[in-house]
C-alpha cells in the first residue's frame, strides 16, 4: 500500500472518535446532507496530508464524521472531479482512504442530466449500472494487492440489496423515485444534443462528469454501493433552453428534503 494512503488514513484516524462504517460522496447542491451530521468532526481537505483540494463551486471540500440515524458515517462534502485536472488516482483516494478507516459501504450522489424522456427533472434516481464513457479507468496501472484485485467484477457493481432498501424507503416516503443506467462523460462541458442522443442508444437514463471512478475504486475495495442521482435538467436537446451549472444548483436545492429525507430513512436501514 502507498504510504501516503496509510499517512492519510492515520491523520484521520487521529482525529476520530469511532470507526466510520458508511461512507458518503455528496454532489453539487447535495453537501446539506453532511449538516445533518450528529457529534461532528470536520477535517477540511485543505488540512488533509496529501490530500486533493476541491475547485468548483457548491462543494464546500471538507470531510465530516460522525453519526446519522445512529449510524457512523464519513461524508465528503465536495468530491474530486476528472474535467478538474486531478488524476483518476487523486480522483479515488478518498475512496481509498475511507476504506482504510474502515468503511464497508458507500453511498454515493450526484447532480446528472435526464436522458430518459419519461423522467422529470427534479426527480431522484438510483443508478442501477453505469457506462464509463470517461475513457480513463482508476484501476489502470499496477495494481496493489493490499487494495484489490487486478480484475474487478462489475456485474454487481450497485448493490441489489441496497437499491432494495432504496426503493421501499421511497416508497414509505411517498417519493417517486427511478432507477436507471448512469452514464460518465468527462465533461466540464454539458454534452451535445446528439451525445445525449447516443448515451440513450447505448442504454443510458441519467448523464453525469463524475461517481463512475469513486464506484470503481469502491468495489475494487469490496465496498458495497448504492449510487443516487438528482436529475437537475433534462440532458442538452431534450429541452428547447440551454443548460448551465446555477440551474442545476437550484433544482438539486429545491429537492434538498426529499433527498435529504430518503438518504437518512436508508441510512437507518443499512
Ligand atoms: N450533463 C452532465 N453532467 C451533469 C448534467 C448534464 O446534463 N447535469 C448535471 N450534471
């Protein structure tokens, strides 16, 4: 193992009180989930040994520990995107370094576009597989035996069990959720009309600039994952207006308690 995984994880360590168990990637707009955290301690990415430090805006780049629902949870408020210039490794150590703290699940959330006409924007969608189109994969090079194996299975890459939690809580909550196929593109531009057209061909519902590398490290790590999306447009083409990064700030906003509400009821279930 890298020392500086290991010099990370001990900084941290530190710094807590107990293990964290669930591990929390938070997207654009989604980072009030991490205010919900009881008895936190905040460790700001800046602080960090080795350590990326976050750039965009609607990512407050601080990890915070604690518990919610009774559960012991490490969120990251603000990840590391690919279209930012960071390496896939830097993009993934995170996801690394929580296992090493002890992490067994992840839960990861992102802002995407809706590529699925039947779904709406503002709706909330598990991601039930993925299609990495970043052209990029964090498992290339040699590979660590500490970490993982050198051939990854993917079959199973979004847990069934927690989709299988994610959707009776949403139905307990009266919320209306899809589940769908995400699609990675690099971005940081949104895609073109025929992009989005060809992400739909190719059997994607939602597209995105990021998760697909966290949920490849995490399942290279054995954790097991449960990715949900907050479809803050309709993908570029589907709509007659252009897109932009405020519009998706807002509608991830305006969905903040719903998301914020079936995050915690999952959370309590897993
Ligand atoms: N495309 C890519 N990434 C995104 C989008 C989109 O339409 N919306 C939010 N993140």
């Amino acid at each position: 193992m890298k020392i500086e995984l290991k010099q990370t994880a001990d900084y941290i360590k530190e710094r807590l009180i107990d293990t964290p168990k669930i591990g929390l990637i938070l997207g654009s707009g989604l980072g009030v989930l991490a205010e919900e955290i009881e008895n936190p301690t905040t460790l700001s990415y800046e602080d960090i040994p080795n350590f990326p430090v976050s750039t965009v805006e609607g990512h407050a780049g601080q990890l915070v520990a604690g518990t919610i629902e009774g559960k012991q949870v490490i969120a990251m408020q603000g990840r590391f995107h690919f279209y930012e210039g960071y390496t896939m490794e830097e993009v993934v150590f995170p996801v690394r370094v929580m296992k090493e703290l002890g992490v067994e699940q992840l839960v990861v959330t992102n802002a995407a576009g809706a590529v699925n006409e039947s779904f709406s924007v503002g709706d909330l969608m598990i991601i039930k597989d993925h299609i990495n189109n970043q052209s990029a994969n964090p498992l290339i090079g040699p590979n660590d035996a500490a970490l993982g194996l050198r051939f990854t299975d993917m079959s199973n890459a979004y847990s069934k069990q927690l989709r299988a939690i994610a959707h009776e809580q949403a139905s307990i909550l009266g919320i209306n959720i899809q589940e769908g196929v995400y699609v990675a593109n690099t971005g940081p531009c949104y895609e073109t009309p025929a992009e989005v057209r060809m992400a739909r061909k190719l059997g994607g519902d939602a597209v995105g600039m990021s998760t697909v590398p966290e949920v490849i490290a995490a399942r290279h790590a054995g954790l097991e994952v449960l990715g949900i999306s907050c479809l803050s447009n309709m993908g570029a083409g589907i709509l007659p207006q252009p897109l932009n990064h405020e519009e998706v700030i807002e509608v991830t906003e305006k969905v903040r308690s719903s998301f914020l509400g079936l995050v915690k009821a999952i959370l309590k279930e897993m």
